[in-house]
C-alpha cells in the first residue's frame, strides 16, 4: 500500500504538467502503476479452502448460537465449506438435522475450534483458546480490556481476532453493528417484562419503550432478567 501512495503522489506532479498538452492534442492517455501490477503481492486464500467452525456456548444460561442454518446456507452458496458442532443450536432450538440439511457437517468441539474461521458468541475460555488452530480467525465478543489473559493466549496461538464489542456504529459498518441488535432485543424483552407487570396498556410505540434506558435500567434494579 506504501509503494502505491508513493507512485501516485509522485506521479500527479507529472500528470498535472501533461494535462495542457494532453488537452491540446485531444487524446485521452492513461498511465499505468507498476504497483497495481506486482504479481508477488500478497493473495487471499479461495473461499473453497476455509473451513468456518461453530461451537456450543458453554456459558451458563447462553441460549444463543453464532450461526444459524439460513447463515450456513449463505456461506455454503459463496463457497465455505462449514462444520457445527454437535448440539450446538440446539438452545435455539436448532437441530442438528437442520444444520445438515443447510449444508453444514456436525463434527465435535476440537473440529469446530481447530477450524481456519471460528464464529462463537460469547469469548472461548482460556482452555477453549488452546484449541483454537494457530493463526486461524476468531469472530466473537471479546471484551479485550477486561479479558487480559484471553488476549495473551490469543496472541501466542497467533489468533486474528475480530472483536465484535469493538465495532464502531458509523454507516459503512452497520451490517457488523452486533451491539444494537443485541440492544434492541433486549428493550424488546423488557417491554414485554414490564407490560406483565404493570397491568394495564401501555400509552405511546412499545419500540420508543423498548429503547428506554431508564426502563431497562429500572428492570435491571428490580433483579428481573433482561
């Protein structure tokens, strides 16, 4: 990336001084970057040729999976090849079966770790991070500042580490924002929550409640789960 910065910025000097003669010919002419051509820069490896792993949450009360069969089926059809863990959906009352049927192979929890892009919920436990396969990609919730021990065992299996608590709200990420979703979910759990307990209508839109922080908040307080 350097050596092409520097081709072009050297370049626009020369292109800026050709651009009268350029126009008083009236010929269009383009100018090639031999960085744009370097045969030995670094490829990607073919999506045939990765292996995307789901494990089982092991946290307790953890009823959420990473993947379910409509996204196994998505990553099959661009080419993945996807192994699930057994029983892994079944908290989301997702069936092993409907794992196969979407494409995936069920296999067991050193399979799904020991995969080249591993897709998990919650982050792995020190020992689950020892199964992980060196240099392999992890999709997960990290938490880095509060997970100290995590990330030096990560860094000694050479781990690529997507932290999906460290994506930004902005536009061109909104299809990563995990956040918000899990957000929504939860004010929409909450309303229902308090709907059950307060007794009588709510006044306004149940999603401007579902947002509320103070709602949630309050919820929180009275030791109900959100």
């Amino acid at each position: 990336m350097s050596t092409l910065l520097r081709s072009i910025s050297s370049s626009c000097l020369v292109l800026s001084h050709r651009r009268a003669h350029q126009q008083t010919l009236g010929r269009r002419h383009f100018r090639v970057f031999p960085a744009l051509w370097d045969q030995k820069a670094t490829r990607g490896v073919p999506y045939k040729d990765l292996v995307v792993g789901v494990p089982k949450e092991t946290a307790p009360s953890e009823r959420r999976v990473a993947l379910s069969p409509a996204g196994v089926q998505a990553l099959v059809k661009q080419g993945f090849k996807v192994q699930v863990e057994s029983g892994a959906g079944d908290e989301s009352k997702f069936s092993d079966q409907q794992y196969r049927d979407a494409g995936a192979t069920i296999t067991d929890v050193k399979g799904a770790l020991g995969s080249d892009l591993v897709l998990k919920v919650r982050a792995p436990s020190l020992s689950e991070a020892d199964l992980l396969k060196p240099k392999s990609t992890l999709v997960s919730f990290i938490y880095p500042a509060q997970n100290p021990e995590l990330m030096a065992k990560l860094s000694e299996r050479q781990s690529n580490v997507l932290a999906m608590d460290q994506v930004p709200r902005v536009t061109i990420a909104q299809g990563y924002d995990a956040l918000s979703s899990m957000a929504n979910i939860a004010g929409y759990k909450a309303v229902v929550l308090a709907a059950n307990h307060f007794g009588r209508f709510f006044t306004g839109r149940s999603q401007q409640l579902g947002k509320s922080r103070l709602l949630r908040s309050w919820l929180l307080e009275a030791e109900w789960p959100v």
